[in-house]
C-alpha cells in the first residue's frame, strides 16, 4: 500500500479492529500498510471488548507457528498478571516485575536479550524515579492535574543503546506512549507510536497490552480508561505468507465474525 494512503480503523471491539487489518492486508497487493492508525474505544471496567473466536483462532494459528500467543506480547507492554500479584499495589507491582525480570528474560533469551517494553517504562536507565517514567508521570499528574501534557510521555527507544548497525532488530519496535487525560470528563487516552509492527504475530498483543497499560496508568491516575490509539509507520505481514495453509481457519473465523458483526448493524439501522 502506498505510503500516501493511511489507512484508519475506528472500532469498539480490539478483536474486530486487528482482523480489519489483518483482512486489508490479505484483500490488497503487496504486504505493507504505511502508515495505519487504530482507534479503540469499547472497554468495561477498562477492559477491551474482545471476540473469543478470533481470538482463540488467531493463538492457535501462532502456536502451529512456533510463535507467542496474544497475552505473551501483550504482558511484555504490560504484566496484568504480576498487577494482580501485587493487589493493584503499584509500588510493590515495580518491584515484583524487577525482581522477576531475569527469569522473564530467560523465558525467551532471544526474543528478551535487549530488553523488555514494561522495562523500559520503569527502567528506563536515567530520569527521575530512577528511570521509572511511569512512576513520574503518576506522581507529577496526582500532584498537580494541570501539569503539562507534554511531561506526561514516555520513551522505549533509547539511541544509546537502539541506534545499532544490525540488518533485523526486532526490538524495540514500541518507540513512545503519551498519557492525555480529561480532566472535564475524568479520563484517559493512551497513544502508541510504532516504527514497524508485525501485523501476524505481534499486532493483537501489542494492542491489548496498550489498552492494559492504559487502563493501569487511569486506575492510578484517578481517571477512567477510554480510547487507546495505535500510531503504525509501517504495520507488515512478512514472516508468513498470505497463502499459507495455517491461516485458514483464522480468515474464516475473521472473515464470518465481520461479516455478521455487519449484518447485525445493518439490521438495527433498518
């Protein structure tokens, strides 16, 4: 797809806004879309709406590919389960995520060998908190809400460490959130800037550890989390062919799902 020619999907449910462009891909030439923008709203309690079938097909697909399922990349943006361990603690969340770190890392050693996306947000290296950007935007934004918006942000990309003369890095591919919050209307908007994502194997997850990440940083912010926006330079499916025979079953359940979700909207118009 041409660079000229972004391409936006607005939806209420995560699971029906990544089969969108998982269908744009395989219904058009070429293997690229430059640049995408997703906008996801639709969340209970912060929680995205999801659609189990293409869920539960999508992480089957990835398992018959050797590749980690959608609450895997998902909990490297954001560890849900190591909230709940620290009893939406955030102080004992940091440590307990810190103090894992080492084995998270060996889970995956090539995948994690340059670092994880959560770590970078509380581990950054440099800044106040000791590195902790998530902690800083918290505390400055509970302090005062007026603060400015533009210190409510936080860097992956590190050029010290990331500007490295390698054909493929795969991390980090996350580049930078920001925080927006309403004060008016009591809420919160998380943006994400990627430089390239994997559409096939990485897209799911990093959308809903965004939207974990979002409804985290709202709970502790005293606001409530309601849209999460996906800013993609070149989202691509090029670890895996449009034709291959495991991808099936995964356009049909996309395919089935859109298109009643269509009826049904069409129905209720009439």
């Amino acid at each position: 797809m041409s660079s000229s020619s972004p391409l936006l999907i607005d939806e209420t449910n995560l699971s029906h806004a990544w089969g969108r462009v998982f269908l744009h891909i395989l219904d058009n030439s070429g293997t690229e879309i430059s640049p995408l923008v997703i906008s996801l709203t639709g969340f209970n309690n912060g929680i995205p709406n999801e659609d189990k079938s293409i869920r539960d097909t999508l992480d089957n697909c990835l398992a018959t590919n050797s590749k980690q399922k959608v609450h895997t990349v998902a909990n490297t943006i954001f560890p849900s389960s190591h909230w709940r361990m620290a009893n939406h603690n955030r102080q004992k969340l940091f440590e307990i995520y810190l103090n894992a770190l080492p084995r998270i890392t060996a889970l995956a050693k090539s995948k994690n060998r340059r670092g994880l996306y959560f770590e970078r947000l509380i581990a950054f290296g440099l800044g106040p908190y000791s590195g902790n950007q998530l902690e800083h935007i918290i505390s400055e934004y509970t302090s005062r809400p007026a603060v400015r918006r533009t210190m409510l942000q936080a860097s992956i990309f590190d050029p010290a460490r990331d500007h490295v003369s390698v054909a493929q890095l795969p991390f980090p591919c996350l580049q930078h959130v920001s925080f927006v919050p309403n004060n008016k209307e009591k809420s919160l908007t998380i943006n994400a800037f990627y430089a390239t994502q994997q559409i096939f194997e990485k897209a799911y997850g990093n959308y809903l550890g965004l939207c974990r990440l979002g409804d985290f940083m709202a709970h502790e912010m005293g606001l409530a989390f309601d849209r999460m926006n996906c800013f993609v330079g070149v989202a691509k499916l090029d670890t895996i062919c449009k034709s291959h025979n495991s991808l099936t079953p995964l356009k049909e359940a996309v395919r089935n799902t859109l298109q009643s979700t269509t009826n049904e909207q069409t129905t209720d118009r009439t």
